[in-house]
C-alpha cells in the first residue's frame, strides 16, 4: 500500500484527520489538503510513525488554480494516485431561507460542491492513468431530506449525494469507484462548538444539550470521527469492491434509508 497515494480534503478537522491516521496505519502514502496551515503540523505528526509518506499542503480547495501545489506533492511522493478522500465541508450560519444571506449560500456551495468538482477534475485523469481507483465524498444525512434553518448547508449535500452518484455513473469503465459516506452528529469540534453556542442560547448547560440532542439518535450517541474515518477507509479499500455510486450512512440509526 505505500506505493499508493491518498489525497484527503479537510485534513486538519475532526474526520480528516481521523481519516489521514487511519489510512496512514493502512501503509497508504498521503496528501494532506486543507485551508487551514496546521495541515503542515498534521501531516508531520502522522508521518512521524507512518509506514509512507505524509506531505501537507494549505489551499484553498474552491478555486482551480490553488490546487497546482497539490498535484505538485502528489508527483513529489512519485507513486500512483489511488484515492480520493473528498472531506471538507463546512455548516452554515442557521437561519430561515428567505434572509438568507447569498453570500453565505455561495460560501457553503462553493466548500461542500464546487470544491469538489474541481477536484475530480483536476485529479481524476491522474486516477485514470494509475489503472482506476475510488473516490469518496462526505455528505451528510441532512443531504437526504430538507431541514429548517438548513436549507444551503441541506441543498450542498443533497447536491453532492447526486454529484457522486453522476461522477459514479461516468467513470466505471475507468475503474474508478465514487461513493460517499453520509454522517449523522460526529463528535468533532465543529460538532460540539455548535452544541454550546445552541445551550448559550437557551440558557441551558453544555451537558443539558448534548442530552437533549444525542438523545434523538437511537444509539444516544454522536459518532466518534474515527468510525467516520472506518467508512471511508472501507470505501477505498478493496473489501467494497462491487461498490459504486453508493451513500453509506453512517449516523447511529437517526435516518433508515
């Protein structure tokens, strides 16, 4: 597996990086890809009891000609692409759609959509001439039914559930697989700051929340990103072989599909 190159999107959150140490175990060389430049100091710390190679690289994902710095990496480790992880994603600032700030729906579809395309685009050729491969985005059960107070971040995941299903669609004869992993709650920072500004509002504890919350989920649970991780790994691992075009849901039994 260290002759094959991983480049995951998001790497410096909770499931990126969860995801870049579970396929660092499995021998898998890695491009670490996020906006954030703590990517550096991620990619370092895994390489440090990697089995390949770990590089990180700060880009910005939305725009096309950020990405040069990525490919560059990929071509400086000099072995074949294999994988896709499409991790990075961003909520939205909640409110009713008709005050909806269409700045903000361009901010969430432009990180949770277009971010993506560009990357099939830039990378999928590279898949290509490795022989195929997988590519794995990360919607969101709320991608599967619209919420109030949700509606860009709801609407980006829906777009993208159809996004890999049409990627899917077009590149089986290449050998390249594209499925995605549809979380529910996961217990990452991102997850847990919206828990407290949620209690600071209502003028309840971090705890009371959490509760009230993760009580909806029939395992009474969020998920750990580490089980997130297990579902991409699985995904571009050859154990889902016959996989394509595929949501797996990953969210504790709160949506049957």
């Amino acid at each position: 597996m260290s002759a094959r190159v991983a480049i995951l999107t998001g790497a410096a959150g909770g499931i990126g990086r969860a995801t870049a140490e579970r396929f660092a175990r499995d021998g898998w060389s890695l491009v670490l890809v996020d906006v954030a430049d703590s990517v550096t100091a991620v990619a370092a710390d895994i390489d440090a009891g990697a089995a390949g190679k770990v590089v990180g690289v700060a880009a910005d994902i939305t725009r096309a000609e950020a990405l040069a710095p990525v490919e560059a990496a990929l071509h400086g480790i000099g072995a074949p692409l294999k994988a896709l992880g499409l991790i990075a994603g961003t909520l939205q600032e909640v409110g009713p759609v008709e005050t909806l700030d269409m700045a903000e729906w361009d901010r969430v579809m432009g990180i949770n959509v277009r971010a993506n395309v560009l990357m099939m685009q830039r990378f999928v050729p590279l898949l290509r001439v490795a022989g195929g491969g997988t590519i794995v985005t990360i919607s969101s059960w709320y991608g599967r039914s619209g919420h109030g107070l949700f509606s860009a971040y709801c609407a980006s995941k829906a777009a993208l559930i159809s996004l890999t299903q049409s990627a899917a669609a077009e590149l089986a004869d290449d050998g390249i697989r594209v499925n995605s992993v549809a979380p529910g709650n996961v217990a990452t920072r991102m997850h847990l700051s919206a828990l407290q500004e949620e209690a600071d509002n209502r003028g309840v504890s971090f705890e009371a929340m959490k509760k009230t919350e993760w009580d909806k989920i029939p395992l009474r649970r969020a998920a750990e990103p580490a089980e997130i991780a297990a579902a991409v790994a699985f995904l571009s691992g050859p154990e889902s072989s016959y996989l394509t075009g595929t949501t797996l849901d990953v969210n504790g039994g709160c949506l049957f599909t």
